[in-house]
C-alpha cells in the first residue's frame, strides 16, 4: 500500500497520524490540525509543537517554519486547552532515582582467600572432604 505524502510530514510523524485514521492530505484538512494533534496525544503519542506547525503548514500549503507567530501562539493555547480535557494516565511515573552507595560489610583485613561459598572449589587442587 503506498503512503501519500503529506507536505512538512515525516515518516514517525506520518505513521502516528495514520494511527489515528488520518491517511491523506485531504484527511488532515477535514480533521484540522488541532484536532489531528490532539488525536495523537490522546493515542499516547509525544507530539512536538513543531508537529502541530508541519500539520498547520501542510494544510496551508507553505512550509511549517512560515507559520506566523501569531497563528502559532493560537495554536499554542487552543492545543494547552483541548490537551488539558484529556483524560490523565491512572499511574504515575515513579520519581527519579537518588545517588546509588556502595557500603562494604567485610571487615576491613578480609581477603578473597577467606571466601567460603557452601561448594568445592573445582580450581583448588587436592579433595577437601567436609
């Protein structure tokens, strides 16, 4: 099946809109790129905010960089709106990490000779019988 390629759209990009039913130009336009972004984060994607330019751009036929700033803000606020009403994940991520430390438990004139691990030793020589 061959994709149609959509102006501004990249192959990750392209693949999450198809993800969410959206497979041509003409689908973008019908959906509005506020509405196809939204449908992404709703899949459980991570657009970019440049995402929602390429779309914006695509729809008007210029590239995503000619986007005016004031369209952008626009498209900014309207997607913090809409993003907001999603329903949230049930978990949460679990917090970062502390520092990891090391505590040595042996005493301090232990040597690697004292090991004992409970089994015959097959590199030592002669038979230990226990």
């Amino acid at each position: 099946m061959s994709a149609e390629k959509i102006k501004n759209i990249g192959p990750k990009s392209m693949a999450w809109l198809r993800q969410t039913g959206i497979r041509t130009q003409a689908d973008l336009e019908a959906v509005g790129s506020l509405a196809a972004y939204v449908r992404i984060k709703r899949a459980g994607f991570k657009p970019s905010l440049n995402m929602l330019y390429a779309m914006e751009g695509a729809i008007l036929g210029c590239h995503w960089q000619d986007i005016p700033a004031e369209r952008r803000s626009e498209l900014i606020v309207a997607a913090d709106a809409e993003v907001a009403l999603l329903p949230q994940p049930k978990y949460k991520r679990m917090p970062v990490a502390g520092p990891v430390t090391t505590t040595n438990m042996e005493p301090e004139d232990h040597s690697p000779a004292d090991d004992h691990f409970g089994f015959d030793d097959p590199m030592s020589s002669g038979s230990d019988d226990h």
